[in-house]
C-alpha cells in the first residue's frame, strides 16, 4: 500500500516537472527566436551586401567604412544627441511638478492622472495630433498670434524649428512618467530630516539641496540611464512628426531613421547589410554612455543606506 502511494506521488510529481518544462519552454523558445537568432544574424548581416532577396555577398568591413565616411550618418548620430538635451529639461519640470504634487491641496491627485495621461496614450496618435498643433495655422501660432501679435513659423518645415519642435514634444510625452518616479520619491523621504532641518533654521533652498536633491539622485540616475538608452533610439516622433525628415537631412533625421530608411524604405536598393551595420555602432554607442554613466554614478549618487 505505502509502495503504491509513494509510487503515485513520484507521477506527480514527475507530471509537475514536466508541466514546469513547459511554462519555461515559451519564454526560451521566444528568446532564441526573437532575440539570440536575430542578435547573431545582424553580425553576419553587417558583413554582407544584402537587399532582403536573393544571395548574399560578403563585403568585409565594406558597410563600416562606408558608414564612417558618408556625412549623413554624422548628421544623423549630431541630431540625435542634441535631442537629448529634452532629457534635462524634462526632468526640471518633472521635479516641480512632483514637489507641488506632494504638497496636500485640493485636487492634486485630478493633476496626478491628468500629467499621467499623455504616458499611456499612443505614441503615434498623440503625434499626429502634434503634427496638426505645428502646423502654420495650427493652434500654436494661435496661441502666439493673440497672446503676443506674433506669426509664428511652420514647425516641422523650417529647418530652424523642426528639431526643438520634436524636443517640446517628447518632453511633454515623458514628463509625466518621469513625475510619477519623483513624486514616489519624494514620499518615501523621511519626514524626520525635514523636522530636524526646520529646527536648526534650514531655509527652504537648504532643505532642497541637502535633504532633497541627495536622496533623489538614485531616482535620477534611473531617469537618466533609461531616457538616455531611449532618446538615441528616437524613432517615432521622427517619423510621424518630421515628414520630411529626409528632404531636411542636416536638421532632423536620427540615427534609427536612417537605419530604417537605408534598410527598407529604398525599394529594390535596400541595403540590409549596411543597415546591420550601423545598428551594431550605434549599440556600442548606447553601450559606451551606459558604461560611462555606471562609472562616474559614484560621484554623485548618494545612497541613505
């Protein structure tokens, strides 16, 4: 009897193991055809001269040199770090808005969900949206018009404006996350050092530096290290907003653009190859600031622990 019921929990448990198999089975299937597969095809890809039919043709380091040497790649890789400069922008506005959102006043958790709005929303549809709003008649030079007599210019068509037209843009679609981190943040700053700071005379300027600022850093560092990672893979808004991003190539078109205007958007003479290849540096690139960033964080993260 005892042989048959230690018999019958061993199949359980035996079905129970293969069952567990099967759970972690999907997500390995999924990583090896969606993420190792496609990593170890694109070193080959960059390698090769391949317009996505017929054979390949092994090129050596052909797509890289090439990529050094064509200017619009410079002009590419320009732009899309001086869009970074959204990234500080947005988290001052972000830091205030939390600071205020902190505070117990009428309504604030209406300001929590209406900041918090634009984050969820699609990121195409509120860019079309934003395509309408800079347009030459579009609401913004309406708004310039009657509040200060001004005409204002067509945004997305003027090289002068079309880059800190997308940089309005993206601040306003991420600041909100961004408050929602500084905002939890700020909530879990003991109310202890302000008591202690508001004894001893702290200003309010003093009790931002000292007790404030420092215990947010981490926060920071999360912020930065992640929008970083995300603004040199700007894609989107470039694509929805700057229609014209190409015809503009010194003033708007990314580094992601590029690679998808060079890989699929060229017809019969897409290059997958050379696409692959400017995937592989700008991930170096990505990979390098990270580094950098893990590197120096000693120097201004401060931790209460």
């Amino acid at each position: 009897m005892a042989t048959k019921q230690k018999h019958k929990l061993s199949r359980a448990a035996r079905q129970e193991e293969r069952a567990g198999l099967l759970f972690i089975l999907a997500p390995i299937v999924g990583f090896l055809c969606f993420m190792l597969f496609p990593i170890c095809f694109s070193i080959v890809l960059s390698f090769q001269n391949w317009t996505g039919i017929g054979d390949m043709k092994f090129v050596g380091f052909d797509n890289f040199v090439e990529l050094f040497t064509t200017p619009t790649f410079w002009y590419s890789l320009g732009n899309t770090f001086f869009y970074l400069i959204g990234i500080p922008i947005g988290m001052i506005i972000a830091l205030f808005l939390a600071m205020g959102m902190n505070r117990k006043i009428p309504g604030v958790r209406i300001l929590r969900t209406m900041y918090y709005v634009p984050v969820v929303s699609s990121l195409v549809a509120v860019s079309v949206l934003w395509n309408q709003i800079y347009t030459k008649s579009g609401l913004l030079n309406a708004v310039l018009h009657s509040l200060f007599g001004i005409e204002g210019p067509n945004w997305l068509y003027e090289p002068g404006t079309v880059k800190w037209a997308i940089i309005i843009f993206t601040v306003w679609k991420g600041v909100g996350g961004t408050t929602v981190l500084y905002l939890a943040g700020l909530q879990n700053i003991n109310r202890s050092y302000y008591e202690a700071a508001e004894i001893d005379g702290a200003s309010g300027w003093k009790r931002f530096t000292h007790i404030t600022f420092p215990l947010l850093t981490p926060i920071s560092f999360y912020i930065i290290i992640t929008t970083i990672i995300g603004g040199l893979q700007i894609y989107v808004e470039i694509n929805v907003l700057a229609t014209d991003a190409y015809e503009f190539t010194k003033t708007a078109i990314t580094v992601v653009y590029y690679i998808y205007d060079v890989t699929f958007n060229q017809g019969s003479g897409a290059r997958m190859g050379y696409g692959a290849a400017i995937s592989w540096i700008l991930t170096i690139i990505i990979l390098i600031v990270t580094l950098i960033q893990f590197k120096v964080q000693n120097k201004w993260v401060y931790s209460a622990d």
